[in-house]
C-alpha cells in the first residue's frame, strides 16, 4: 500500500500511522482511516455516507464519530501545518485541500529464516497452510483478463452502477493475481466500489476478500489476525446489505480455515456455493477445507468443479495437483503441475508436487531432478528441499548424498516441515529422531497427514506411530 506526504506529515497507508519527524502520532486507527479515505481522492468532495462506510464498515455509528475524526485531525494539522488541510462541503461530505504527495509503496518486511510465508508447499497439508515459501516475486496468476476472473462475480449486478461495475471488474482482476502488488491494487479499486456504491455489498465483498488474502498469504508488515479482523468487518458489511452475498462468506469460509476453525469454515462455504454455484474460490477453499479434513476424493471433486469454473487459476490448479497426489493419481498430479507452471511458471512449489509424484511412483531419477529444480529456483526452499531429497538419494542408493542432504535440513530444522523431515529421518532408518519431531507437530497434521500421505504407508505399521495417531486424536 502506498505511504503519502502531507506537508511534514506522512500517512503509512497499510499500517495506518500518521507520523510526524519519524515519530508515529497519537491517533487512533479510526481517525487515521479517516484522513486516508480523504487522500486517496485529494481535492475531491467524498460524501459522509462513503466516509461512514470505509471508516466503520461494521456499521453502528453516527456522523457525530465521523465529525470528531474530523476534528481531531484538524486540530493536528493546524499545530504542526496548515489549519485548512480538510475542507467542509456544507450538506455533502469533506475534501482533502493539502498538497499531497507518495512517495513509496509500503513494501513487505523479508521474511526472516524459517517464517511463515503463504506460498503452499503441496502434499504437505496444514504445513501447507503455515509453512509457506517465501518466494520473491512470485506471480500467482489464477485469471488472465478481466472477463474471465470476474464472471463468477458480476452474474447478478442489479445495484452497481456503471462506473462501480467497471471498477470492481477492475478489482477483481487485479484480486485474482494473488501477487502482493495485485491484490494491494485491488483493495484500492474496491474501496473506490464503496465510494461509487454504498448502498451494494459487493464493494465491501471485495474489500473482505482481498484482505482475507492478504492475511491468507502473509502479504505486508501487520499480523495476518488483523487482515482478518478487517476482512470479518467487510464481510458483515456486504451482508448487512445482502444477506445473499456468496463472496462475503466465501471470504469467512477461508478466514476460519486460516484460523483452524474447519468445522465452521465447512459449514460457511457450503452456503457460500449455495448461494453462487459458479463462485471459483469458493469452490476452491471448500476443496481444500475438505483437503485438511482427510476427505481426498470429496476434496478432488471439488477442486475439479473450482478448476472448471476458472480454468486459468493456478490457486486451484495446484491445488488439484495435491489432491491427486493424496489420491494416489501421479500422473494427474503430475499434469496438474505441469499445468500450474505453464500458467505461471513463479509457482515453483510445483516443482515439489512433480518430485513426490515421481518418487510415489518410483521414478527417483526424475524425482531428484524436481526437487533440485524446486531447490534452485526457491532459493529460500533449499532446507525444505533437501529434506525431501534424502529418502529419494536413499532409494536410489546415493546414501552419502542423502546423509549430507540430511544435515542441511537439520541444520535449519524451522524451515522445513515436520513431516517432511520425519519421513527423511526414517529413511536412513532413524525412528526415534523422527517420532520425536512427529510428537512436537500439529495433531491435526499428525490425524490427517499421517492417514492420507502414501509417505507414510510404511511408518504406519510402526507400533509407536500407530500410538501417537491415536494419541493426537485424544
């Protein structure tokens, strides 16, 4: 999001801090918003009701709020600046009369070794959804072109008007890239839908999705749990205004399954396709709900009908990918990997897919070729790769490479995945090592991983990996 200049002042737009000389001023988020809402469309009038909804989309308030915002900002400028920054337009709204300048896009914080990031590695489920690659630049194409990401979602536009219409097919658009830049450009089109559009909820759908995204995917410099604080408000917003909105449950649905409440994400998404059979994501979120439920083939079957409805989505096109590996299709889940990378060849965790598909079949030569693809061109995958390596050298009686890939993992053990390290531990015939790591992993990793993963078909018949599946399950 883009950080603004207002005289010796300067708005950070994603962090929602007004700092003066470097230092952040008093203010809370709420008047903060509010000044932002101004300088997005400086020397326009924006109307109160538009103002009321960006500031407080989970409604409840009364201009008195917005008229005290105003006035506290004012009350700052005027100390520091200028007294006549924010204009009143008599029975309409305010204007932003100062100069403004940006001067930057906020960009995201590196991810430090071992983070989280939200670039899924597949076939590895709830680490799927923590243990995520940090992958600079990646370009997640999952719709090219405006007609094809928003078809889902403009089949009943009876509120918007024209110029609304254009901008959320805009915002959609953008939303579909799931790029850190595209998703921070829709948010900026749905917002300027709420302007146009008060009164419909798709603006505030938009605004609900695109920063359920930006908390799914660990875009920015805040907490993912207040991307989904903001996206919850949104959402109750649009259904405020349209108890029917698909869009704002779908982005509810995939909230709760960040937040490991399944159960209910299950339920949300149901009546989310329900409501719009022809909703991509939706379907998509479900598929991989049910994914991390261990229901494979219901799970298949739904990342098909996501993949039908947008061809072009990578998200679920991936997605589908692991759902075949788990359903023991290699070579659909290899084609789907295939598929993903031909339509953004930056979705490098394919790489992975392909080289567990390979191995599951016992093509260790090709596998070993996918996972150093995956390793060199993810240089911050290199731990995970080499985990994944190790019972892959071992199969193919390459034990020294195996053993070296080994310490590699070991030795930044944060960034790779628990299973993943386990199953390459055991490899070299070290149970103990790797039924230490399974019992500090996830027990619903251990209930749904350990159950579906082909993996671990031979560690199940081990008596004490048999005991802690149960014991997780307690």
């Amino acid at each position: 999001m883009p950080v603004y200049e207002l005289g010796p002042f300067r708005l950070d737009a994603e962090q929602l801090i007004l700092s003066l000389g470097g230092e952040p001023l008093a203010l809370g988020p709420k008047v903060v918003q509010t000044l932002l809402v101004l300088v997005e469309r400086p020397g326009e009038v924006v109307a109160k009701p538009a103002l009321l909804a960006r500031v407080w989309p989970e409604g409840y308030v009364d201009e008195a709020n917005l008229a005290q915002n105003i006035y506290v900002l004012r009350k700052t400028f005027r100390a520091h600046w200028r007294a006549d920054a924010i204009a009143t337009v008599p029975r309409h709204g305010y204007r932003f009369v100062g100069a403004v300048r940006q001067v930057a896009i906020a960009a995201s914080l590196p991810l430090a070794e071992g983070a989280v990031a939200h670039r899924p590695v597949p076939a590895r489920l709830w680490s799927r959804m923590y243990l995520r690659l940090a992958v600079a630049g990646a370009v997640l194409v999952a719709v090219a072109g405006i007609a094809a990401g928003a078809h889902a979602y403009t089949a009943a536009v009876p509120h918007l008007s024209a110029h609304g219409r254009r901008l959320y097919q805009i915002g959609r658009y953008y939303w579909s890239q799931r790029t850190a830049v595209g998703v921070r450009k829709s948010l900026s089109y749905f917002a300027q839908v709420v302007d146009a559009d008060p009164g419909d909820a798709r603006g505030y759908a938009g605004l609900a999705a695109a920063d359920a995204i930006m908390g799914d995917y660990h875009y920015g410099k805040i907490a993912p749990k207040v991307y989904f604080a903001r996206a919850q408000a949104y959402a109750r917003k649009a259904l405020a205004l349209d108890a029917g909105c698909a869009q704002a449950y779908a982005a509810l649905g995939l909230i709760d399954i960040d937040t490991h409440h399944l159960a209910r994400g299950v339920r949300t998404l149901r009546r989310a396709i329900a409501l719009d059979p022809r909703d991509g994501p939706a379907h998509q979120w479900y598929g991989t709900a049910l994914l991390l439920r261990g229901h494979v083939a219901r799970a298949l079957r739904e990342l098909k009908t996501a993949a039908d409805i947008d061809p072009l989505s990578v998200a679920a096109t991936d997605w589908l990918s692991s759902a075949a590996y788990y359903d023991r299709r290699y070579d659909q889940a290899i084609a789907y990997a295939r598929q993903t990378l031909d339509l953004s060849p930056q979705r490098v965790d394919a790489w992975a897919e392909i080289g567990l598909a390979y191995e599951a079949r016992g093509n260790m030569v090709h596998a070993i070729g996918a996972f150093h693809t995956f390793a060199h061109k993810c240089a911050s995958c290199r731990a995970e790769a080499a985990a994944l390596l190790v019972p892959v050298y071992v199969a193919g009686h390459h034990p020294k490479r195996a053993r070296a890939e080994l310490r590699y993992a070991e030795g930044h053990r944060r960034a790779v995945s628990s299973e993943d390290l386990a199953i390459a531990l055991a490899s070299l015939h070290r149970q103990a090592a790797a039924l230490a790591v399974l019992r500090h992993a996830r027990p619903t990793m251990l209930r749904v991983d350990l159950a579906i993963d082909p993996r671990f078909d031979v560690l199940r018949r081990d008596a004490a990996i048999v005991a802690l599946t149960k014991s997780s399950a307690s």
